[in-house]
C-alpha cells in the first residue's frame, strides 16, 4: 500500500534511531497500511489530496521537556500525540469523507523517545520493532481522536490496537 497522498515528515533528533533501528520507515509504512485498513477515521485518507503527518524520533532529554511543557509531567515518556484536527473535522473529513477539503490537512505531530522505548521493550521482553509499530499505532489512534481516560473507550482503542498488530505478527502487547 503506498500512501503517495500523505506528506509524513520524520525528523531524527537522535542517531540513536537510525543507528540501532535503520528501517523505522518500512515500520511506519506497514502501521500506516494497518491504520487505513482498520481504523474508520483512516479509510478515507486516500479521498483527501494531500495529508500531512509529522514525526519526531527523539530522545529523553527531549520527549521530557515537551511532556512538562505540554503534559506538565517532568519525566520522558515513550510517545507524545499532538493532533491538529478538532474532534468535528475527524468526524465529517475522515469518519463521513464528506467536505473534503481541497487543502492539505495535518493529522498532527507524533513524538518518540528512543530510550525509553528501547528501556520499555527490553523490560517487557519485546523487539524494538514490536514495541515501535504498538506505541506507533497507540500515537496515531489519538491523532485520529481515540483515548483512554475511560474505561470503554480505552478497551475499545486496545482492541484496535491488539487486532493491527496482531496482522503485524505481534504479540499482544497487553498480554500479562
């Protein structure tokens, strides 16, 4: 599946990422596949002309200043989500594919640390690759409008989450 429409901008703010996880954009490609096949926001990305993804594969030092700042929580974290569409344009541009836009849109801003993704995949006993595409998947289900603040809501994102990567071949990352 290509995704010729969708302009995604990875920026590597660490060598990390490249140096120990050189293909993460054949990782990206193949969560992308599974989010618009799976997901009902996501089926319609190939009706709007021009989508706009941004990613930042970062470190701690930075993923923590952004989580203080946007999160005020000082400590790093594995994925931060900032999406750029309100819950009423997910709904009619991508839930209905209605008043498509003859704009670009952006879907948002994901950001990932590399240590601490690599620190959490090494204490779960996951590959680097599984615990990326599952915390890929996770950021752009809350760019797409889903959370987990809540009970129903957050089974019914752990579900979507469980039945892509199991299409990936990955073990069910909630999986005790």
């Amino acid at each position: 599946m290509t995704f010729d429409n969708i302009d995604i901008d990875i920026s590597l703010q660490s060598a990390d990422w490249q140096n120990d996880f050189p293909d993460y954009q054949d990782h990206i490609t193949a969560c992308l596949a599974q989010i618009a096949q799976n997901i009902p926001e996501a089926r319609n990305f190939g009706r709007i002309p021009h989508l706009e993804l941004s990613i930042l594969l970062t470190d701690d030092h930075n993923i923590r200043q952004l989580n203080r700042q946007y999160r005020d929580r000082d400590k790093p974290t594995n994925v931060l989500s900032f999406p750029s569409l309100s819950g009423q344009e997910i709904d009619i541009h991508l839930r209905q594919g209605s008043e498509i836009p003859d704009h670009p849109v952006a879907l948002g801003d994901m950001v990932l640390a590399y240590e601490t993704v690599s620190a959490e995949a090494g204490a779960q006993g996951k590959t680097f690759p599984d615990h990326f595409c599952h915390l890929f998947i996770h950021g752009m289900l809350h760019l797409l409008g889903y959370d987990h603040m809540e009970k129903v809501p957050a089974q019914e994102m752990e579900a979507m989450e469980k039945k892509m990567l199991s299409k990936l071949s990955i073990d069910d990352p909630y999986q005790d």
